[in-house]
C-alpha cells in the first residue's frame, strides 16, 4: 500500500474514533412523542377548579407553549409547568369562570420535532367557546426544506471539498477552487442560522415574521436541532481553517471537520432518533461522512480536469480507490436505517416517505451506474492524447453534481415526512378509547389500549374532585354489555408506577359501547363507586 493511501486509511480509522465516543455518549432520542391520556380528559365536565392539568406522552417531552384560553376568552400565557419525564403538570388559575376551557400546548419531541394539541374540560357546564387552535403550522415547512437542502450542500460539498483538498489533492493549485469551497461553506453557515431560527418557528408554531423575535431563536436552539447547528458550524468553521497553512495543518482541521459534520447529522433528526441508538447514530455519521467524502470531490475533480488532464489524473484514481470504501459503508448505512426507519416493505408505496426513499434510489442508483462508468472506461480513457477522455469524464462529473443536488433536495423533504416507524408509533399511542368518571369526591381517568404484548389493557389513574392525585387501597373495574349478553367482567387491577393503576389481558371481542364501573377502596372504612360508559373500537 502506498504512503499516501496508508495515510488516508490512518485519517478515516482516526476519525471515525474520534467521533464513536460522541455519538455512543449523547442523550437518547425518540420518535415523535404522542399523547397517552389527560387529567382531567378531553371533554371533562368539572365541579370546581382542577388546581392543574396533567398531560402523559409516549416518551419524554420539554415543553414549548402553553396556553390556556378560557370560557370568557382570556388567554392566560404564564402557567407554572413543571416537566417529569413523560409527564407536564400545568397549573390552573383559581379564578376560572364556569364553561369550557381550552388547554393548548406544544411540546418538543426527542427527535427535535414539535407536536401540539388542546385538551377541553369544563366548569359547571360545558360552553362554546370556539375552535381549537391548529396543532402544526404549515406555513415554514417550504423554506425549513429549503434551509435544510443548502445546509447539506454546504456541508457536503463545502466540508467534504476541503477534506479532498487536504488527502487527495495537496499539490492542485487554484485559488478559484479555494475560493469556492469558502463560498460553499459560507452559504451553508448562513443557511445553519436560518434553519435554527425557522425550528424556533415551527416549534412554537408561529409564523416567518416571528424570527425577529429572541423566543424564537431561543425555542428553535432548545431542540436537538440546535446541537446540530452548533456541531454543523463548527464542521464549517475547520473546514474553512483547513484550506489555509501547512499540510499538516490543513489534514488536522480537514479530518475534524469531517469528524464533525457526521457528528452534526447524528444529533438529530428521524434516522438518529430511530432504536437502537447504537446502530442508528454510528449509522447516520458513517453515512454522512461517506457522502460527503463523494460530494466533496466533484467540484474540485472538474476543475482539475479541465485544468491539466495529465496532472489530474493520479488525483482522480486515489479518489476513485477511496469512493471503493466510502459507497460501500455508506451504502450498508442506508441498508441499515432504511429496515429500521420503514418497518414493513408495503410503507414503501403506502407512505410519503417510502415514496421519496424510491426516488432517491433510483436516482442514487443512476449515479452508481455514472460512479463504474468513470471508474472502469472513463479514468482510464484519460491518457488518450486527443483528450476526448478527459472532456468525458468531465461531463459525466458535471451529471453527478446535476444528481447530488436532487439528491440532497429529496432528502431536505424528510425533515417534513415522518418516518413509517414515527408514524406506528404515535399510532399504536392513539389507538385507544378512554372515559372520564367523576363524583363530588373522586374522579377516575379510564385509559383502554388495544393491541400489543398484554394484549388489551386498562390503565386507571384517580384523583380526587380537585384533581389532586391520590393513592387509593384498592381499584377494581367491572365492564360489560348488556345488549350483547354480556354479564359484568370483574378484574383486579394492580398498582403500575406512582399514580396509575392498570388491568391487563382484557378479552373485549363485541365494539361497541360499554358499561364501566370503578370500585375504589379508599381505606379500610371507605369505598366509592364510580360509573360510565366507554366506546370500544374494532
């Protein structure tokens, strides 16, 4: 093996070393959180003030907005929120009026995405009090896919220039090449700041005109997109270092910022969020640093061909040995995430995501055909004296560019088309029926899931007429159907955590409405029975 190649096999091997610690070290993500259950429920008549509501998501959330508008149409804006993992505890003002109140909230997801909703109960008797405010805004997703497109040809083409420059090119000299990869690089740091300010949008669900505000930018860098924008600039700055001074130099920053750049792309996003976190983010980072080290080079390559064939042409076969290792582990990357991320082979037709995946392939796979093209007949057609080789090759370059910008632009259209895993799961979180009981003393917040590995279950969290969680002695549930013959179920439930209680193994085979009775055994002297009914779907 050659001195040059050994070094750059040295400088991947260290690379990917340097970067393994970060990626098995940071915090766990999710897919898009849902929510499970609220206390009081959606469409809860009370007696009194609730002194707070509770929401519980599938997964731990960081809240963004909280709102409550209520029955006279006040908006109260300052809520004391405290967060506990999956569950927001949001207190309520004393002085609410009688009539139906709406709690709107947006969360942030551990994948960096915002979701939002509104939970309606009552006081005394339900009002009109007018609609929901949306959940998502739509008005950002353009310029957000738009900002993320040209932060990935910054970076790929920008960063990954520079690394070509340092490893495979440190005798090709031109100052326009420099010149544009510092262009390129800039472009994507001025592209990093405007998407970090459009996430603070779209987290809080506003509009454009909202980035002259602080809240917003504050918002948008609270996610884990704001680690990847800081990991992202600071991929561009060292790119921008290692296009000046010594070769030893220029190889040290070249490799950080390429260390750093499949850092960026690994903090967050629906691939890294995705389980297992080790085998995603390792995944995501290879597979990053594999483009780049393709995209990088194209420029450059084009202009050192056009330039002088005969001196491009050992620079082109080290690229080309290098792209050997590089498409391999990028592509079994992208065979890894793609099983995690799809799921099943039918989302592939099914889903908007599946159907950007097949465009992408194709157009990937029309790049690999362009890839063995310039290897095998192109490359070596170089030495032919007339040039016809070169001018080839350089056109079949000019193609690859043409390629890897639809490329990187199918891909910016992921950050708005949720995975067919984000999308089971939020729908396996919704797939559930539930029923708010409630006396003078007591309330019970009925939660039936259906599906899964216990089968169909209940899960039971009382509170008392204030919604103050309490502790019970004893609950059992009784279901049954008396227009399908069905005799009351009696099961015991069993305490789960610190608030809720839960049923398991239920065998409800008839849809339709139910009659629920809830015993609860408050202490040895006294016990309540709450009644109701709760609709289950096929």
């Amino acid at each position: 093996m050659t001195a040059p190649r050994m070094a750059m096999t040295r400088a991947i091997l260290i690379m990917l070393l340097l970067a393994l610690g970060s990626l098995l070290g940071a915090n766990a993500a999710f897919a898009h959180a849902a929510l499970v259950e609220s206390h009081p429920a959606d469409g809860a008549v009370l007696d009194g003030v609730p002194p707070m509501v509770r929401l519980r998501f599938n997964e731990p959330v960081s809240p963004l907005v909280i709102g409550l508008t209520d029955a006279r149409g006040r908006r109260h804006h300052v809520l004391k929120t405290l967060a506990r993992n999956e569950v927001l505890e949001i207190s309520v003002p004393p002085d609410m009026p009688r009539g139906s109140h709406i709690l709107s909230y947006r969360v942030n997801s551990g994948d960096g995405h915002p979701i939002g909703g509104s939970v309606v109960f009552s006081i005394g008797a339900p009002t009109e009090t007018g609609t929901r405010p949306r959940a998502e805004g739509e008005g950002v997703r353009i310029p957000i896919v738009l900002a993320r497109t040209i932060v990935y040809i910054g970076l790929f083409a920008g960063v990954g220039g520079a690394f070509f420059r340092a490893w495979l090119a440190p005798g090709l000299a031109g100052r326009g090449t420099d010149h544009a990869l510092v262009a390129l690089m800039a472009t994507g740091f001025l592209a990093c700041s405007a998407s970090l300010g459009l996430q603070g949008v779209d987290a809080l669900g506003g509009v454009l005109t909202d980035m002259a505000s602080a809240a917003t930018w504050a918002a948008g860098w609270a996610t884990s997109y704001g680690m990847t924008v800081a990991a992202g600039t600071a991929a561009l700055l060292l790119g921008w270092l290692s296009l000046r001074g010594p070769s030893g130099w220029r190889r040290v920053c070249s490799l950080l910022a390429m260390g750093m750049l499949g850092l960026s792309l690994s903090l967050s996003g629906h691939a890294s969020a995705a389980a297992p976190q080790w085998v995603t983010r390792p995944a995501v980072f290879i597979h990053a640093v594999g483009v780049a080290y393709w995209i990088g080079a194209l420029f450059p390559l084009l202009v050192a061909i056009r330039k002088s064939p005969e001196a491009a042409f050992p620079i082109v076969r080290r690229f080309s040995t290098g792209a050997l290792v590089a498409v391999a582990a990028l592509t079994l990357a992208g065979i890894a995430l793609t099983v995690i991320q799809m799921g099943s082979p039918a989302n592939l037709i099914d889903t908007t995501y599946g159907q950007v995946l097949i465009a992408k392939t194709l157009l990937v796979g029309t790049l690999l055909v362009l890839a063995a093209l310039n290897r095998l007949w192109l490359t070596p057609a170089m030495t032919i004296p007339d040039g016809s080789g070169a001018k080839w090759l350089a056109r079949s370059i000019k193609a690859e560019i043409i390629l890897c910008l639809a490329i990187l632009a199918l891909v910016g259209l992921w950050r708005v088309t949720p995975p067919p895993r984000a999308i089971a799961a939020i729908s396996e979180a919704s797939r559930s029926a539930s029923v708010h009981l409630h006396s003078n003393k007591l309330m019970a917040q009925l939660t039936l899931s259906q599906g899964g590995a216990g089968g169909t279950r209940v899960r039971i969290v009382i509170a008392t007429g204030q919604a103050e969680p309490m502790n019970p002695k004893e609950i059992t549930l009784h279901l049954e159907k008396p227009d399908a013959g069905i005799e009351p179920i009696s099961r015991q439930a069993r305490k789960v955590g610190t608030d809720g209680w839960e049923v398991a193994s239920l065998a409800l085979p008839v849809a339709g409405a139910w009659k629920v009775k809830v015993d609860i055994l408050v202490d040895d002297f006294e016990k309540v029975s709450l009644e109701g009914t709760m609709t289950v779907g096929h």
